[in-house]
C-alpha cells in the first residue's frame, strides 16, 4: 500500500506535513503556531498495487491548541 496526502486545508499545509509513503505515518515538516493556524484538514489517500488498484481515503483534523497561555 503507497499512502500520499491530498487535499490540505490550508493550502500551505503541505510545507507543515508530509507523510512516510509505505508506513502512512503522518510527522511533521515545521512548527506548529496557533498563531497562524489552529486547525488543519488533511486527506490521505491509500492505493494499492493490485491490478486493478484499489484506493481508499479518509480525512485527518489536527486541532492546535495554545497551552502557553
């Protein structure tokens, strides 16, 4: 199975997140700031490589939370 990440809300989302294509574990490319964004919206898309390939997606929300004040 390949995982790859889609459509991201905010649209700068893809210089935050990346995702490990063989594993689909989801880490982090830079800093959260609540700040700038307190909610992001990521779908991950999952193919295999049947034939044919069959996919699937589902959606992650990652709230921010500003604990420092």
């Amino acid at each position: 199975i390949s995982y790859s990440l889609q459509k991201l809300f905010p649209p700068d989302g893809r210089d935050v997140f990346g995702i490990d294509r063989k594993s689909g574990e989801i880490h982090l490319r830079g800093d959260l700031d609540f700040e700038d964004t307190c909610l992001y919206r990521l779908q991950v898309d999952a193919a295999d490589q049947g034939n044919p390939p069959l996919s699937g997606h589902c959606k992650v929300v990652l709230e921010v939370l500003d604990v420092n004040d």
